[in-house]
C-alpha cells in the first residue's frame, strides 16, 4: 500500500510541477504513519489561452452604426493530464481578449460577453454560464486587450469535466470593416483531490 500511495504521489508531483513538491511531502510522511485517504491541493492561478479566434467584420449594411455579433469556438479542457475526477472545484478568475491581427485597438467595443457552456447543457436546455462581462467606460482606454476580473469567480468545475467546453463572444459596439483574430485567455483556478 505505502509504494502504491509513494508512486501515486510522485506521478502527481510531476504532473503539478513546482506545486507536486509540498503534495508529495504531505503523501510520504502520512504513509509511513499509515494509511493516507486523499491529498489536496490548491491550483490557485493557472492561465488557458485559445489562439487566433476568427472574428468577421461588421455586416456592409451597418454603415457604421452599431451592431451585434455572436462568436463561438471549442476547447478541450487543459487537466494537465490529470483525471477529471480529481478536479473538485474549478473557477474563472479573469477573461483577458486581446487583439491578435487586424486591429490598432479594441475601443469600438461598447459591450462583450462570454459564456461557457457544453453540448450536453445545450441539449438539455440548460443556460451558459457567464465568466466575463465588459462595458465600455466613459473614457474608454482599452488598447488591444481587456482583462475581466471575474467577482465574483464563476464556478465552471462541470464544464471541466466535459470533454469540450463551447465559449461564446457576444460582441456589441461599432464594428470594424474588416476581419480580425482574438485570443482568449482564462486564468484558472483549481482544487485537486487526489
């Protein structure tokens, strides 16, 4: 049972990185008083970035004004190679957009929104759940990226045990005329039972 819990422990040091080290310590001296029932451990800011997401330009007939569009793309949860199991709490901490080509700045944006949901929910006709929500200020300054603190964190453990998560970006303001790419990062965070 004690080499079992030792090799477990060493598999998850490896797999948490610099965070395995207190793990793997906590596992060792507890199996040699015995036996060990679970460990714990807080991932507590880890960031997942989707690359290059496709936005399309305003439609010709908005001339300029405002309009609304709807982006959505899909991803597999990062687990770091873990089980899905072993993810007991999982939280959004912020959502940063950034603009990746086709654009000097992002002001043009009066509102963005995004959700996260999965086939399933969809299917079941459960509502996405929202990890960011933008409002232009007065004086907006956005340059190329947002960054969204989420307050407070959205819980999205379900959609990480999935084995794909659709994100959705409502996107509101004036437009630009010309296509453009986005990336989305998330900064995670996590409670592992192992």
């Amino acid at each position: 049972m004690r080499s079992t819990l030792i090799t477990g422990a060493a598999v998850l040091a490896t797999r948490l990185g610099a965070l395995g080290v207190p793990v793997v310590a906590l596992i060792t001296a507890s199996a040699a008083g015995g036996c060990v029932i679970a460990a714990e451990a807080e991932l507590p800011d880890v960031e997942v970035t989707n690359h290059g997401i496709a936005i399309p330009a305003a439609p010709a007939e908005a001339d300029g004004n405002e309009v609304s569009l709807s982006v959505s793309y899909r991803q597999k949860p990062n687990r770091a190679g873990l089980p899905k199991d072993a993810f007991e709490s999982v939280r959004i901490l912020s959502v940063r957009v950034g603009a990746s080509t086709g654009l000097a700045d992002l002001n043009f944006l009066r509102a963005l929104r995004i959700t996260a949901t999965t086939k399933e929910n969809e299917a079941a006709g459960r509502a996405p759940i929202e990890i960011a929500r933008y409002s232009r200020p007065a004086k907006p300054a956005t340059g190329t990226a947002l960054e969204m603190p989420s307050n407070p964190p959205p819980d999205v453990t379900a959609l990480w045990k999935s084995s794909e998560v659709i994100f959705t970006l409502d996107v509101t303001g004036q437009l630009p005329t010309v296509a453009w790419t986005a990336d989305v990062a998330l900064r995670v965070g996590a409670t592992l039972v192992y």
